[in-house]
C-alpha cells in the first residue's frame, strides 16, 4: 500500500496499467497478433500467434529466457499480464523474442 501511494496512489496505478496495455497490443498489431478479445481487460492481452502444436514460443521462452507466459488451450494462443513490474522496453524485448520463436 505504501508503494502503490508513492507512486501515485491508486488512479496512478490503473492508468500506468491501461497505458502498458495498449503499448503491448500496438506491438501485437507490429507483429500481426490478433487479439480476439472485442473488449480486452486493460489487466491482460491475449492475442493469437503462428506458433503451433509444439508451442516453440512458450518452450523457447521457458529454456533460452526463464521466462514464463500463459498458454491458451488453442496452440499459440498466450496472455500477457499488464499488473506487474514491467517497463516499456521489457513488453519490446518480449515481443521480439515471441516473434523470433514463433
């Protein structure tokens, strides 16, 4: 609570969110991800990839990165939070790493 009223307080909070979404969906869109959602929650992107049965974006991050994304149940389908400790630069390299393991 602290740090969420340092940082500006809860508004602050909700608009640093709804600002690191929609930078991800402008780099889904860089990358021609669909993101099937018709209203989209500001807390979290799902978007459609190429990858397929072998899920090479979810292992790939996983083994070369130790990084950890969710999994749809349709293959290449995945969802990114927006509620962490995240910058800019961090969803950037994250896209490009989905994009080359796609």
């Amino acid at each position: 609570l602290k740090q969420l009223i340092a940082e500006g307080g809860e508004y602050k909070n909700i608009e640093t969110i709804h600002e690191r979404a929609l930078y991800f969906r402008n780099l889904c869109k860089n990358y021609d991800w669909n993101i099937p959602a018709e209203n989209p929650s500001m807390a979290i992107t799902g978007f459609q990839t190429k990858d397929n049965l072998e899920r090479k974006v979810f292992k790939g991050l996983i083994e070369m990165y130790d990084t950890y994304i969710m999994p749809g149940s349709i293959p290449g389908f995945y969802r990114v939070s927006h509620m962490g400790l995240q910058t800019n630069e961090e969803l950037e390299t994250l896209a490009l790493r989905i994009n080359e393991l796609e």
